[in-house]
C-alpha cells in the first residue's frame, strides 16, 4: 500500500497483535478446555488468514503483491468463507464467524475492484495512492459500512457483557477482536468513500 512508512508499521503492529491472537485462541482450540470455552477451529482459522492478509497487505517489509493477486486472494476468501457459514450455518446454531468474515471479504474485494486507479491504471501493483475518495458504485460502500456500524453497535455490548479474566482465549477477547476488524474495515471505507 502507499501510505506513510509510520502509518503502515502502526497497523502492522495491529494486524500482527490480532494475528497472534488468533493463532494462539486457534492453538486452543485443539484442547479440550479450548473446545469447551467456545473456541471453533474454522472461525480462528478465519480470524487469522484474514488478519494474515491485511498484516501482508499493510507491511511495509518485502515487495508488493500484484493488485489482481490481492483481488483473487480476497475474492477467493469470501467465497471460501461463505461456503463455510453456508455448510455449518445450521449445526453451530448460528454462532460461527465465517458469514462475518465472508462479508469482510467481499468488502476488500469490493474495494480492490472499485477503488479508481488514476494515473495508475496500467500499474499491476497494489498502491492506491491518488484514488481521489471515491468508489465506483459507492451504494455497495454504504452498504459494507453501515453493516461495519451495526456490527460495531451489536459488538461493543457483546464486549463488556462477556465474563473477565479469561485472557487472551476468552469471550471478551474474541469480541474485541471482531470490533477492532469492524472498526478497521469501516474506517478504510470511509476513507476511500
């Protein structure tokens, strides 16, 4: 991405803090008292390769991947995810996450696609710079951001109900985790709307 060198270690550093919180909740989820806290392989699985994406995406370590390879990437995950929450949508009675993050998908996918390029058009790679603040069929945006909004408003109750004291593999910590990725996803949004 081209952002300031700063800009794009502090969300490094946010999206490496959510990724390691994912791997170490997937990590339990192999126990028997991470099956028993709740904690489901799929949903961490999805929690990290997402948060492992946009940690790729922001970094500025290594060179840039191709715009139509973050395009396949994001397109290919919410089709993936989708069918994941379609499959398991009756048997975990509605409690999985991949519907939640099928949409987070689509919604990176959706900005890939829509995001004017400018001068940039012929460019194969991932820079975003002077995309001018608008998105190509911008209902879609107001769409994705109004569902970051109440996902958000639905969230932050879910936070401060859930029980303390679990640490990082506990409820609390997976309903932060999916706020600051709401809040994430609907500041980039409304950025480039």
């Amino acid at each position: 991405m081209d952002a300031p060198v700063a800009v794009l270690w502090v969300w490094s550093v946010f999206f490496a803090i959510m990724a390691a919180s994912s791997a170490y909740r997937l990590a339990l989820a192999g126990d028997l008292a991470g099956r028993r806290a709740g904690i489901d392989r799929v949903d961490e699985a999805a929690d990290l390769l997402m948060c492992l994406g946009m940690l790729a995406m922001v970094s500025p370590l290594g060179g840039p991947v191709p715009l139509a390879g973050w395009r396949a990437i994001f397109v290919a995950a919410a089709v993936a995810l989708g069918a994941a929450w379609w499959r398991r949508r009756r048997s975990l009675s509605g409690s999985t996450r991949c519907g939640h993050h099928a949409v987070m998908a689509a919604a990176m996918a959706y900005m890939l696609i829509a995001v004017p390029h400018d001068d940039h058009s012929a460019d194969p790679w991932l820079t975003m710079s002077g995309h001018g603040g608008s998105l190509e069929h911008w209902p879609l945006a107001v769409a994705a951001l109004a569902y970051c909004a109440v996902d958000i408003a639905v969230g932050v109750p879910r936070v401060l109900r859930a029980p303390a004291g679990q640490g990082i593999g506990g409820e609390r910590a997976r309903a932060v985790s999916r706020v600051a990725g709401s809040a994430g996803m609907g500041a980039m949004l409304a950025v480039m709307m």
